[in-house]
C-alpha cells in the first residue's frame, strides 16, 4: 500500500488496542509485552500512539493490521 500523502510504499504493522494498556502501533512479528512501558513499546520497533495509562498484565493479542507512513506520520488501519 502507498501512503495517500506522499505516495511512498508503507510498512506493514499493527494497531494494538487494551484498555489498561493505550493504543500502539507494532512492526510485524512483535506483540504487546506483558509489562507495559512506551520505552518497551519503542524497543520493540513501536509507537505508543496513547498511553499505556497503567501497567498490567495483557492475556489477548488485541491487534488489528495496519500500514504506516513514518515520513507523514499516518496510519491506516484494516478492521
Ligand atoms: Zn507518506
């Protein structure tokens, strides 16, 4: 998929929801960890796009796919 900005090819990834938790962008192959912190989120090749509001343990996958323009900052995401 090309971004409809800058029309570049756009990275395949995830949207991650919990609601303890926030709202992440992941790179394929990477999941939520199971203590939640924006710098575990980053490590992970992630943005916290929101929160995480607490810790906690997360017991689902919660994701949703995703495509990502980093240059302009946007994300689709597929539902
Ligand atoms: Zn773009």
């Amino acid at each position: 998929m090309n971004c409809p900005v800058c029309g570049k090819e756009m990275k395949v990834g995830k949207v991650a929801y919990q609601p303890s938790a926030g709202l992440h962008f992941l790179p394929p192959g990477e999941r939520l960890p199971h203590v939640l912190t924006k710098s575990g989120i980053e490590k992970r090749g992630g943005i916290a796009l929101d929160g995480p509001n607490n810790l906690g343990l997360l017991e689902s996958d919660g994701t949703l796919p995703a495509h990502i323009c980093r240059s302009c900052r946007k994300i689709v995401i597929d539902y």
